[in-house]
C-alpha cells in the first residue's frame, strides 16, 4: 500500500501520443508532397555562413554573418528588430523576426560559434576558434528556409530568434546562452504567458543525424514534434529513445514557465573541434528536422495544442488522497466486518 501511494504521489505524464491522430485524408497535418522545405537551399545558407569564418561574439566575421541574415529574412519579406547590448564589455546582437511583440511560437537558433576549439584532439588547435557548421549555421540555415516557405500568416504568430552569444561559456568569464536568457528576461509576463512553445534548433545538421529527446525539454511538445516525425516517415531520425540533458537555448524559456524543446544531436565527434565543417554535414538531415517544424507550425496555426512545461501541482496530491480515502473506506469495513464475525 506504501509503494502504490508512492507511486501515486510521483508526477503524471504530461502528454501522449494519442493527441496526434496519424495522418490520412482527414489530417490536418501536411501530407510530405505539401511540405516546401528544401534542404538543398538550406545548406546554402550553411556554406554562405561558413564563408565568413569562425563567428565569436563580437567580431567582423559575425557582425557581416549577421547583416547576412537579416538581409535574406528581409528579402522573404520578414520585419526585424535588432536587440543589442553590452556584455563583458564585447557589444552583442540577437535578431528578431516575424511577431516580435506577442509571438505564440519562437523557433530559435544561435549564430555565433565557439571562440576555441577546446574539444579538438590535437592540443595546438585548442586556443583557436571553430567554425561551426554544424555547432551554429545548421539551425540558423534550417531557420532561413522555414522563413521562405512558412505561410505568410505565420509571421503574425512567429518569431524566428537568432541568438547571440550562446556558445562562449567557460572561457574569458564568459557563460553559456547569454543571447537567449536575455531575450527571455527582456520579455513582459503578457508575453511571456502568450508563448505556447519555443522551439530550438542546434546540431541539427549532422550528415548522420540521430535525435534523441532531450531531457530537460517539455515532454508533451517531445511528443507532438515526435509523432509529426513519425507521421512525416522521420522516425530514422528522430528516435523514441532518452538522450541527454542539456543545458541549451531553450533553457532560460522552461525557467521562464514556457514550453520548450531542444532538438539536437549532441552525439557528434567533431563538437567543439576544428572539424565542425560543412562536409559533416547534409541537405538531408537539415530537410529532415526541418519539415518536421514546417508541419508543426502549420499543425499549430490551423488546430493549436496546449503543452504544458509540468502537470499542476495539485493532480497527484488530489489522486493520492482519493487512493487515502478508498484505503480508509476499505480499513473500516474490514473492521465492522470483523467486529460482526466476532458476535455470531
């Protein structure tokens, strides 16, 4: 009886697969023929980023990355905002397109790259900067071509968030995803409430991409995006097995009470290396991951979900203490019914 209550007391899954119904004729979800996303245009914007080198916060090469950026969202016909500040005396920049005042959905990438190369093998190599192929301009490219094929009327429900900063932890007095947690500490509570899911986009480029569920993310919106893979005839990729638990963009969201997911292969030899270069990764993978978030942000404009980042508080106490009561109930019985046993 101890164990059940225990058990009971333990926090309830927050979402099932069954929100999903499979996609046929009736679906709401796009069927493949209707989804625009292009992973050959995708790495494009890959190399294009690549071609201006290792991008740290702070310098020349991100600065044009950057302009580069907005530049193609501009010409896709997407507003922007610039949010720059000052950190650690090195003047930084996130940018901000589509809802930018009251988004209902942020799908994030970081575009600057790690200022050393601390995981490479060869110890010479260690003091300098990455360039991130995969570790930066995968999620900004996979980013750049959901601008041009997502429906115009998702620029008045989503923010596409480039943030700045996010790699630099552990170095110089540096921390991790600085760009993101001020974005998010930059938010109202209106806004904050308005978000119904963030979606982050890192190392998702790998020519042999495998995606677990990351830990920390929000089980329900693990969920959703999973069974669109598997709608969507992804499941070669995004795998329904448990991966690591990550400290990532989507971070300062889940802390801030909004749902997030952190889609991500940290399985990935060249992390951190001077290998992380576009020959590591692949059209394919990119395609993948993003048709996947096509169809979901199309999923969410026509038939929204509600995720959850936990179940409230109350639900196991409330079932622990029917589950008293029953025993309780049943206890009493037991008691008038031997009590009867002992006067016949």
């Amino acid at each position: 009886m101890v164990v059940l209550l225990t058990l009971l007391l333990l926090p309830l899954p927050v979402n099932s697969s069954k929100e999903f119904t499979a996609v046929n004729e009736y679906s709401i979800l796009p069927q493949q023929c209707c989804l625009e996303f292009n992973g050959t245009r995708a790495f494009t914007y890959l190399e294009d980023q690549c071609a201006f080198g290792p991008r740290p916060p702070g310098s020349s090469n991100l600065t044009a990355c950057g302009d580069y950026i907005i530049a193609s969202l501009e010409n896709q016909g997407w507003n922007i905002q610039r949010q720059t500040w000052t950190h650690l005396d090195t003047p930084l920049r996130n940018i901000i397109a589509g809802a930018s005042s009251s988004p209902r959905y942020v799908l994030i990438a970081h575009y600057d790259t790690r200022p050393i190369a601390d995981m490479d093998s060869n110890l010479e190599n260690r003091a300098q900067p990455i360039l991130g192929a995969n570790d930066g301009a995968s999620g900004v490219a996979a980013l750049l071509e959901l601008a041009s094929v997502l429906p115009e009327e998702a620029q008045n429900a989503v923010t596409l968030l480039f943030v700045d900063a996010e790699d630099s932890g552990n170095w110089n007095g540096w921390d991790y995803i600085v760009g993101s947690t001020y974005y998010v500490n930059s938010l109202t509570e209106y806004q904050k409430n308005n978000i119904q899911a963030a979606v982050l986009l890192d190392m998702m480029g790998d020519a042999d991409l495998q995606l677990k569920h990351e830990l920390s993310s929000t089980p329900s919106l693990v969920n959703a995006i999973w069974q669109i893979a598997a709608d969507l005839q992804y499941d070669d990729v995004f795998l329904d097995v448990p991966g690591y638990n990550i400290g990532d963009d989507h971070r300062p969201f889940l802390r801030a009470g909004i749902p997030a997911i952190d889609i991500i292969d940290f399985d990935y030899p060249p992390w951190h290396t001077l290998e992380d270069t576009p020959d590591k990764c692949s059209p394919e993978s990119l395609e993948a991951v993003g048709r996947v978030v096509e169809a979901f942000v199309q999923k969410q404009l026509v038939a929204p979900t509600i995720f959850r980042v936990t179940d409230p508080w109350f639900l196991p106490l409330i079932f622990a203490l029917m589950i008293l009561v029953i025993v309780v109930i049943v206890l009493i019985l037991l008691v008038l019914w031997r009590k009867r046993q002992s006067f016949d």
